[in-house]
C-alpha cells in the first residue's frame, strides 16, 4: 500500500480564510482570475498556484490512483512557510495552515496524512506549534524549509524546535526553497534542477558542521529530492572536514560526515531507477521513502513504477514504497 511522503497540497479553506481576512496573516492574495497569488507585507511576492496544487481534493484521489499511490503524506507549499514575517503573524499563518491541512486528513484519514509546518526562525514559538499538531491534529510530523530567508538551518539557534521534535518523535521533512530564482537560474529550468538540490546539501551540511546531529542523536530528518547531493557528496564533506581550520570555519561535528549518512531519510525522487539502485546502496533500503512531488513540474509522475524498475527484491520494494514510512510515523492511519 503505497505511502507517498513527498506531497504538496493548499486546501481551499486557506484560499478562503484569505479572501477575507489576509491581513491578519501579513500578507495579501492577489487574485487574477483564474490564477491567485500570495504577496507577503515584507516582501516576499510568490507566483501563482500551480493548478494541480489546490485542485478538488476528488482530482486529488483520481491521481492518487493513477500512481498506485494509496496515501500521501501532505505538506503545503514550502514557498508560503514566509519566514521573514513576525511572530505574531508568523503563529497565526502556520495554524491556519496546519488545521486547514489537518480538516482534510481528517475526512480522508486513510488517504492523507499531515506534516505540520512551524513558524521559524522563533523556534520557542515552532516547538509550541509542533506540540499543537504532533498532540492535537494528529500530524505524522514536520516539515520545514532548508533555509531560513537564505541562512543555513544550522546557523540558526533552533535548538528548542529540535529538542520538542525529538522528544515528540516527530520527523522532520527538509524541503529546499527558492522563492525567487538567483541570476544564474532564471533559465533553462535550473532553480528546480540544480537549486533545490544545492540548497537541501548546504543545508545537511549546516546541520552536521554546527553539531545539530551530535546534540539531538535521536532527530530524525527525511530529506527530499534523494537528499540533494549529499549522498553524492559525502568524499569532499569528509575530505574538507579533515582539513578546513575547523575553529574558523565553525565546525564542531564529532564525526566525519559520512558517518551521518545513515540518520537521515530520503525519498526516492530521482528520475532514475539507476541512481535509486545507488541510493540504496550508499544510505541502505531501510532509510528509503517513496515520494513524488506531486502537484509540480519536477515530480515523478509514476513513483511507484521508478521503484519497481529499480530491480529491489520484494522486500527491498516494500521496505520503500511503505514499511519504513509507517516504521518512521507509526501515526499513518492503516489503509
């Protein structure tokens, strides 16, 4: 029964809240019919909603089916986490989208599941909205942006929000954002081929160096995209752990970086059953988790078959398409 851990989805509810009372959450929703878009008061201006990404939840369980996918782990749009805005509007914006999510894993309690967003960088404030989703809404975990406003998780004091991660054993879903492409990615498709995953690998890297891993050994993190490049990566992480001015550059990891491998999660968005084959054999099967991307461009419009072409033995397949992620959330509703 396949479990799809990397799904993006905006229930109309949030729409509608904004339609009338945008201003609460500082921000304004610019509607061009048939398109809307958010503008955030400080700046942020996100494009308009890709069609498959607030369609009617019944499209929603049409494509679903047309993937094989039984359930999907439900997170909103990265793009409109808005962490530049101010506490107070910073908490009430992720409620909003936490209980709007959390209605529809509600009426569909064996199709969708919620990773709940919080309101960093206040992490007092983001460990409160975990508790919030993790006790009250259910949520199967967390998710948020491999940056905060272009700074590295792990240059961030988030220390509270880790330690109420770990101590709810909540997962915590990475996911790179780009909101606005940089001068040498406005063409040729590279924010979502190259960006995305450079930013989830600058992130890791943070993590690691800043010594997050060594003081929260029992955070679990699932990283998109096949974890970037780390994966790929791991030689020259090792190779300039070793020799960069470890005090000047802020590096406290007790370990190499190829020794973390193994804490984190990926998710099996590749495009290439090859380079699948080879995820497996540098983070194991048992760290894998299917995922799609639906509702964007880049995603794998047939996860389930990506893996099946990979050759895992049966076992390996269902290790990936759906016993590690019930193992990592036992809060997924069985189908």
């Amino acid at each position: 029964m396949p479990i799809d851990v990397h799904a993006h989805y905006v229930p109309n509810r949030i729409i509608a809240t904004l339609e009338e009372r945008a201003g609460d959450f500082g921000l304004s929703l610019v509607k061009t019919p048939p398109q809307c878009a958010i503008h955030f008061d400080y700046g942020l201006k996100i494009r308009p909603f890709f069609q498959k990404l607030i369609e009617p939840v019944e499209q929603r369980l049409d494509g679903m089916a047309g993937q094989g996918v039984t359930s999907q782990v439900l997170s909103v749009w990265p793009d409109i986490f808005a962490y530049g805005l101010p506490g107070a509007a910073a908490t009430r914006w992720h409620r909003l989208l936490n209980e709007s999510l959390s209605q529809l894993c509600l009426q569909h309690p064996e199709r969708f599941a919620l990773f709940a967003s919080v309101p960093l960088p206040h992490a007092a404030a983001a460990a409160r909205e975990a508790e919030f989703a993790m006790k009250q809404l259910g949520a199967a975990g967390l998710v948020v942006a491999a940056n905060i406003e272009g700074v590295n998780l792990g240059e961030v004091d988030l220390d509270e929000f880790w330690h109420a991660a770990v101590e709810l054993e909540a997962p915590v879903f990475i996911h790179p954002v780009q909101a606005a492409p940089t001068p040498r990615t406005q063409k040729f498709a590279l924010v979502q081929i190259a960006q995305y995953t450079f930013d989830t690998t600058l992130c890791v890297g943070s993590l690691i160096f800043a010594g997050v891993l060594d003081r929260f050994p029992g955070l679990q993190i699932i990283l998109a995209h096949g974890g970037g490049t780390f994966p790929y990566l791991t030689g020259r992480f090792d190779c300039l752990h070793a020799r960069m001015d470890r005090a000047a550059q802020g590096d406290v990891a007790a370990a190499d970086p190829s020794a973390y491998v193994r804490r984190f999660h990926y998710d099996t968005i590749l495009h290439s059953p090859m380079h699948l084959r080879w995820l497996a054999q540098a983070v194991s099967v048992e760290n894998m988790l299917l995922g799609s991307d639906y509702s964007f461009p880049p995603a794998d419009l047939d996860p389930v078959g990506t893996v099946r072409r990979a050759g895992f033995s049966d076992v390996e397949t269902a290790k990936i398409l759906d016993y590690n992620a019930r193992a990592l959330m036992p809060r997924l509703k069985a189908a």
